[in-house]
C-alpha cells in the first residue's frame, strides 16, 4: 500500500540448527501478513488505519509468524526449538507507528536531526544472555506491543537485533546514542536510492570498526516515509 511501511527485523538463536531458516521465516510471514491484514482493513475503511488498528496488525502478524514456525517444523519432522528467533515488526503509517517485539534487539526513531526516542526496548531475561523467543510456548504473553498517533513529522525510524544493541543504546537506560544516530540519519536523508544505500549500509556493517564492537550478528535496518 502507498504511503505505508511495513518493516521486519529477527535474530536466530545462535543455539538453534535452523535459526537462519527461522528468522527469515518469521520476517517473511509477518510482513506478508502485515500488510494483507493492512489491505483488507483499507478496503473495509479507507480511515481506519489508526494506532488501535495497527496494534491488532502487528499482533496478529506476530501470531501467524509463530503458528508458520510450528508448522515448517511439522514439514521438516524437527522439533521447534529448532527454528527459534526473535522478531521485532513495525508498521508505520505517517500518521501512527506500531511495533511488536519478542526477544532482545530494539528500535529508535526520529522526528528531527538531534532528536531521538527509544519506541521498543530490549526485552531482557532474568540470567545475562537469556532471551525470548517466538517458538516459546508463550511467546504471544510475553509479546511488547507499542502503538502511537503520531504528531508533526512522520519519523525516521531504525531497527536492530541485539550485536548491534550496545552500541547504539546507552546501556543505563537504553536511551539512543546520539553520536551514533546523528551521522547515520544524515547519510541516509542524504542517499539518492534505496538499493545503493542498503549496499552500503552492509559494507558498514561489516567494516572492522562495527564488528570488533559488535557482540553478535549485526541487522540494522533504517527506514522512512516520504524521503
């Protein structure tokens, strides 16, 4: 749909055999049914993509992610934990933003140059490196949903898994860090298109400066409306 950003990110578990297929997985479920889900409603009431809407969208995209994880499990004979990954969905209007998310890993946005808020944290288990996961039997209790009306400039938004986590987030209080964020919306607002830029953002994120800070597999992915 024009005008509207449906946006994924996941992370295997580094315990899992089949994290990989189980993160793309989940991306790709949700978003698919993200935005069918976002159709069918616009059709329905071309008004009614409000925050309370896309709450329920980013809720039942998680769910269809999960119940299509125990599936390709029961198609592969393997045991779900097999597959397990975290998820954290967005849906961004212009008008409201939703998110969803289970597991660690987060997502920041921006209305302006110089400001930023942190919209989902990471969720953090009781021992360290303990997280959650979408093939966890209650995945969907422990699901941090987030919906908001937005005022003033539709924001920029970017989202992470958690290699990348420490060093954009203040560990205090997961607070976004500034001179992190500040050069890195500037070159986006500054890329002429889409396919050039996610070239280079990969390089970057590969570069020896990101990943002898990085503490795992780095995903960050940076998006906007209208720009």
């Amino acid at each position: 749909m024009d005008g509207i950003l449906v946006a994924a990110v996941a992370d295997g578990a580094g315990s899992a055999k089949m994290s990989d297929v189980g993160s793309a997985l989940a991306v790709e479920t949700s978003v698919k049914t993200a935005e069918t889900l976002l159709q069918d409603r616009h059709d329905h009431s071309p008004h009614s993509l409000h925050e309370t809407c896309l709450k329920r969208v980013v809720i039942e995209a998680a769910e269809a992610a999960r119940r299509e994880l125990h599936a390709e499990a029961q198609r592969r004979e393997i045991e779900v934990r097999q597959l397990a990954t975290t998820l954290l969905l967005a849906v961004h209007t212009g008008g409201a933003l939703a998110a969803a998310q289970i597991g660690d890993g987060g997502m920041v946005v921006s209305d302006a140059p110089g400001s930023y808020s942190t919209f989902i944290t990471p969720q953090r288990g009781e021992y360290a490196n303990q997280t959650n996961f979408l093939t966890s039997p209650d995945a969907m209790s422990k699901l941090d949903v987030r919906a908001e009306c937005l005022s003033g400039d539709a924001p920029r938004i970017a989202m992470f898994t958690d290699g990348i986590q420490n060093l954009v987030l203040r560990a205090s209080d997961d607070s976004p860090h500034t001179p992190f964020f500040d050069p890195v919306f500037a070159w986006m607002r500054s890329q002429p298109d889409a396919g050039g830029a996610s070239r280079k953002l990969g390089k970057f994120l590969e570069s020896p400066r990101m990943t002898n800070r990085a503490d795992d597999d780095l995903t960050l992915l940076l998006a906007a409306l209208g720009e």
